[in-house]
C-alpha cells in the first residue's frame, strides 16, 4: 500500500517540476523578447465608422517623425484640422481630403527614439464643407521604431 503511494508521489513531483521549469523559460523568454505581438510589426488601425480609413503608416526615428497615409471614406470633401498621436506628438495641418482619396500627413516632433516600443490613440479632427462641427475618428498605431 505505501509504495503505491510513494510511486504516486515521484510522479507528480517529478511532471511538476518539468512544468515548473517550462513556466519559467517562457517566462524568461517574454520578459527578453518582449511581447511577440510586437514582433509582427507595424500596425495603423482606424475605426471606419467616423469615415476616415487607414491605409499606412512610417515611423523614423531620426526626423522625429510619424507619417499616416488615410483615406476619405466619406461622401464629400472633409478638411482634417488637427491629429493627434498619444501624448507623442500632435499637428495642426487644414489640409483637404477630396472624397475616396488618400491623404498624406507628416507628424514632426515626436517624441520617441530608436528602439522604442509604440502603443498609442490616434485621433484625427476634421470638418466638412457647410458645417463648423468639428468631427473626430479616431484610431490606435502600435509597432517598434527603427
């Protein structure tokens, strides 16, 4: 009766410290790589519901710049008046969208350096012809600037 408890024992002992010691190397792993998601790369994602669609995105590390390619998905005009990324950087550019067609904004002064890990909300404002209300769409960027 006792050795089958002890055999009972050895077991369990012997698969819990294997599984200890997986649980530890992955942890290793993640805290030296990082979070894999952040491995896949760049990525810009805007809601479509407020009519500015993503298309892409730049990071660069030297000029201090974001660069966000976006398409007018409205049906009219719209003028985008101000974005901004996080608590990175911001831009104020009055510059037109001509319904269906892609728009190209350089955001200088960023605050971010090579090597940094980005995570943050982009919000664009903007305004269509006819109307004072200002209208935002907003979206996030995530990646590792180069």
């Amino acid at each position: 009766m006792k050795k089958r408890g002890q055999a009972a024992m050895e077991f369990l002992m012997t698969y819990g410290w294997a599984i200890l010691a997986a649980v530890i190397v992955v942890g290793v792993l993640w805290y030296l790589i990082g979070d894999p998601s952040a491995l896949a790369g760049n990525k810009f994602v805007m809601s479509s519901t407020e009519g500015i669609l993503h298309n892409a995105m730049s990071l660069d590390a030297t000029a201090n710049e974001i660069v966000l390619e976006v398409r007018n998905g409205q049906a009219e005009t719209i003028t985008v008046t101000a974005i901004a990324i996080g608590s990175l950087c911001s831009s104020a550019p009055g510059t037109d969208i001509i319904a269906g067609e892609l728009g190209a904004f350089t955001i200088s002064s960023c605050a971010m350096t090579s090597g940094d890990r980005i995570n943050e909300d982009v919000t664009f404002s903007f305004t269509t012809p006819g109307s004072s209300v200002s209208q935002t769409s907003s979206g996030t960027i995530t990646g590792k600037v180069p």
